[in-house]
C-alpha cells in the first residue's frame, strides 16, 4: 500500500542548516558547469558534434552544460525505438511503472538541494522559486504514479447476467513532449512521466534553452529502473526536430507545454494526417496566459498588494499564471496602486544564487527585448509608475514594471508579455471588473480579493479561467490540490496535477465476454 498524496513541503531557507545545505551545493553545482551531455536513445548514449548550448540567464557567459542536438535522422531513429518499446511497454504491469516513479521521486528527495541549485543556475531562478519547481517535479512522481494505481483497473460497468463487461483504458502510443523553459524541470518531468506510467513511451524534447535538467531527469529514471527506450532523450530544434515528430505517422500523442504561438502552429500540423497514419493524432496543448487579478472595493488591500507583488514578479513574471493585468475597482484604484508601487520598491533584482534575491534574470536575450517593446508599447498606452529599464551587462535582468491607467483593451493588457509588467486599468464597478477580466483571449488563471459573498459567487460563474482563486494570488499551483490548465487561447485544459490527466494519455476499451 502506499501512502496517501501529500504535497512535497517547501524548504525553508531561513533555517541556517537548509541555507548552508544549498549553498554547498551551489558551490558544488558551479564547478560541474560546463560538461557535455549526450542523447539517450534506447539507452545508448549518442554524440553529436552540433551543440545546443546552456548559458546561465544571470551570468551569460557562464556556460551550464554543451548538449548533443539531435536533427531529423536522429528523431527518426528514437521514433524506431520508442515504436520498438512500445510494443511490450504497453502490456507491463501499471504497478510497476509506477514504482519507477515513486522510486524517482524519492532519488530527486534525497538530492533536492542539488537540483534547486542546478535550477537556480540554468534557469535563473531565486533559491524560493528553484524550490518550489523541484518540489512540483517530486509532487507529479508521486501523484501521477498513485493516480495510475486508482485507474489501473478501469471503470465498473453494468453487464447482464448473460455477459461479463470490462471497461478499461489502454496506452496510446508513442508520444511526443515538447517542454517549456519556464518550469524547466516540473513541467518537463510532469509532461514525460504521465505517459510513461499510463504505458506509452516517450520522445522528450526539452526547451533549447534549458536542456541539461531533463538529462538530469534521464539518470534519475536510469537509477529508478526504466527500462532503456521508454523515454529518449532528444533535445533539438523546435522547428527541426519538433515538426518533424509532430508530422510523423506514428507520433500518437503530442504533449506540448510553451506559447500560443507554436502551439496552435502545432495543433494544426496535428491534424493532418500523413501517408500510413492510422489515427487522429491526439494532443495536449498548454499555452499562455494573460492572467487577471480583480480588486473589488471591499477587501483587504494590503494582501491584495502583496499577492499582486508576489504574483507580478516572482520568477521575474515567467509563469504562465503570473498576473500581468490588475482590475481594480475605481474606489480603491489609487490606494491599491500606491501600495503595489511602494511594495515594487523592494523587489530586489539580483543574482539569482544570492539567498535574499527576490526577483533574477529573464530567461534570454530574445524575452529581454521582448519585453522592454513591450515597455516601450506600454509607456505610449498607459503611465508608466516604476521600473521600465533593463540591464544586460552582465545577465538579462529586467526591473519590475507598474503601469497605470491602461484601457483594458491596450496592448499591453491584451497580449501575453511573459516578463515582469503588470499594468492597471479601473473599473466603475464589480460587474464590470468581471467583463474586463474576461476581455482577452485566454482563461488561464485568475484571482478576485473581495469581501462580498454575493461576487465571489459572480465570479465563481462568469470568469471564465481555468484556475480562478479568491482572496489569494494567481500563481503557485500545487499538483493534486489546484488541478492546472487553461481556457480558450490558453489550451485544452488537460489539468495537469489533477484526476483526469492521466486519461488523456488513454483510451478507453470496453470488453464483453458472452457467458
Ligand atoms: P515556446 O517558444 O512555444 O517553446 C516551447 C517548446 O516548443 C520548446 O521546447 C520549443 O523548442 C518548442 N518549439 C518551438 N518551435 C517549435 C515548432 N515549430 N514545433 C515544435 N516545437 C517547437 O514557449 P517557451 O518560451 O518555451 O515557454 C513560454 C510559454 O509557455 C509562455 O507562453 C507560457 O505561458 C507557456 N506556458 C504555459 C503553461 C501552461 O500550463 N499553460 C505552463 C508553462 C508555460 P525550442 O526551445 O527548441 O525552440
């Protein structure tokens, strides 16, 4: 029997013994950078001479690892093995797989800090920030594999006296995981591990920017037991390497994480169906967000300030939950305003291995630019209140960004920035607050700080996001309590962490036996 699902609690740096640990660790993490990493395929380590190259985001030219990239004859040849695999990996027992995964989680447990740090490095994250994602990526090997446990037997179904009926669900196939940077290993590790348990195999594409971590994730599920060939590991071009398994006839699944962009790019591509394709291709496809915090009038505004602070800028604003628009209700614009300024002030944007950083770098080159058009966008659309600059002397560090007195239909309230703006537009009422809430194309998260009984159930109705939380910021979902994935342009709301995912990477399949 294993023991009922509890989330993986967060490691608290203020206790001199867990800083000391980390920094160790970091220490040890910055003297293995720089070290070449091959693909796996069946097993076999494979090296190529092109490179994918990891820089660390708060010290470019810190090099965090040289990845061996693969192009179209090598996807090939992991389709081959995968396809291989899949014929006997599908008919193993669902107990076993998921042994593989409690036994990972606690191989990652027993080595958390060593992962936080070599999150801190590659992604760029704050020590609270790397944390959290490992402790999400132990949360999905835990979750997953005892959601496997439940559904392994399938659903009771009526039969009559003359039959015996069988409902169960049955793996899909080969499947294709295309990772975001973002949540460099939960994402990463929740999107290839759920099919691995549910009977498929898997073909892991990472982010180009952050490959090492999933190399790190393949040792991981080696020492766990997996069997070689049930996930290849295969970084590469997007463009190359992720059309090209996105295009082939025996890609069953594609599990894809990232931006709008590609992935509706992607979901079209998926729908074709190619010489020898015996099937519609399945997919999952998770996609930005532009999130929303609504402040009615009567709440308490110094924890909606904080929640907005916290969710505009942790992580730099790199989340697809992050709230980049705030909605406030016009009686407490100004003073909710005034006091997400006066909190801004103290976001300390720094080095990312420093203990008491609050905010570190953006991921790239292309996110920094990015995102200081979009100041540049926003400062002709709205008042531009603090922040606005960048520098890229040393990292790609971006300073935390307030604009007010947006029309909620500007550009920088409409488009998904991915970087640390937040911008204000005010509401004459409630009911209006929810219509501009609900003006943009996506439903990803959303939250609402009131007091009013009779809004939170308006809105509970009519904002229509994927994740809408009350009288709390709009980030930090935990897997198996707030089940993650969004609305309309922001995806198929899989919900990853929640009861249902497994089942989208299944079939169903009735049996009935005359007696
Ligand atoms: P991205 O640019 O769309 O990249 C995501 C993945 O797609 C990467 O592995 C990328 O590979 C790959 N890719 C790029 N072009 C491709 C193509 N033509 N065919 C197949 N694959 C291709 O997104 P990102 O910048 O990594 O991540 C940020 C985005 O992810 C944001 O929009 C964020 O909101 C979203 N996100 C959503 C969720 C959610 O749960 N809804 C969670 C996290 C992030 P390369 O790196 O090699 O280009």
């Amino acid at each position: 029997m294993v023991t009922p699902y509890k989330h993986e609690p967060f490691t608290d740096y203020s206790i001199d013994e867990n800083r000391k640990e980390l920094e160790a660790e970091l220490k040890k993490a910055e003297k293995s950078l720089g070290k070449d990493y091959p693909l796996i395929i069946g097993g076999e380590r494979i090296t190529t001479d092109e490179k994918i190259v990891s820089y660390n985001p708060a010290n470019k030219d810190q090099v965090v690892g040289y990845v061996s990239k693969a192009n179209k004859e090598i996807a090939e040849k992991a389709m081959k093995v995968a396809d291989e695999t899949f014929q006997w990996w599908r008919k193993t027992k669902p107990e076993m797989r998921a042994d593989i995964l409690f036994r990972a989680a606690a191989i990652v447990r027993r080595r958390k800090q060593e992962f936080t740090a070599h999150l801190v490095l590659e992604g760029g994250k704050p020590w609270k920030e790397a944390d959290a994602d490992t402790a999400e990526a132990i949360d999905f090997m835990e979750y997953y594999g005892r959601q496997m446990l439940q559904i392994k037997d399938g659903v009771g179904i009526n039969s009559r006296e003359i039959e015996n009926n069988r409902y169960n669900y049955i793996p899909l196939g080969v499947t294709v995981v295309i990772s975001p940077w973002n949540f460099l290993f939960a994402i990463m590790a929740g999107t290839a591990l759920a099919p691995l348990v549910t009977g498929n195999t898997v073909l892991l594409k990472p982010a180009s920017t952050t490959p090492v971590i999933s190399y790190k994730l393949m040792e991981v599920l080696e020492e766990a037991g997996m069997p070689n060939g049930v996930v290849n590991y295969i970084p590469g071009s997007g463009a190359e390497v992720g059309d090209y398994l996105v295009d082939h006839p025996r890609t069953r699944l594609i599990s894809f994480t990232g931006s709008r962009e590609v992935g509706t790019r992607l979901f079209e591509r998926a729908a074709v169906v190619g010489p020898g394709q015996k099937w519609l291709k399945r997919t999952i496809i998770e996609m930005g967000g532009k999130d929303t915090i609504v402040v009615d009038k009567d709440t308490d505004l110094e924890l909606a300030a904080e929640a907005i602070t916290y969710s505009s800028f942790g992580f730099s604003g790199q989340k697809c939950s992050a709230c980049s628009r705030v909605i406030a209700h016009q009686d407490v614009y100004d003073d909710l305003l005034a006091r997400v300024v006066e909190l801004t002030k103290e976001v300390n944007v720094a080095d990312p291995t420093n203990h008491d950083t609050y905010m570190g770098p953006v991921i790239d080159e292309k996110a920094y630019n990015k995102i200081l058009d979009y100041v540049e966008t926003g400062k002709k659309e709205g008042k531009l209140m603090i922040g606005g600059t960048g520098d890229k002397s040393k990292g790609w560090f971006v300073n935390p960004t307030v604009f007010a007195d947006l029309d909620p239909n500007a550009t920088i309230m409409q488009e998904e920035i991915f970087g640390p703006v937040v911008g204000f537009s005010k509401a004459k009422d409630f009911d209006e607050a929810i219509d501009f809430a609900n003006n943009t194309d996506y439903g990803l998260t959303g939250a609402v700080f009131t007091n009013n009984r009779a809004n939170i159930e308006k809105a509970r109705e009519d904002f229509h996001v994927g994740n809408l939380y009350f009288n709390r910021g709009c980030t930090a979902a935990i897997v198996g309590y707030h089940p993650f994935g969004g609305f309309n342009m922001s995806g198929t709301d899989s919900k990853a962490g929640g009861p249902d995912y497994l089942i989208h990477h299944m079939q169903g399949k009735t049996t009935s036996e005359m007696l």
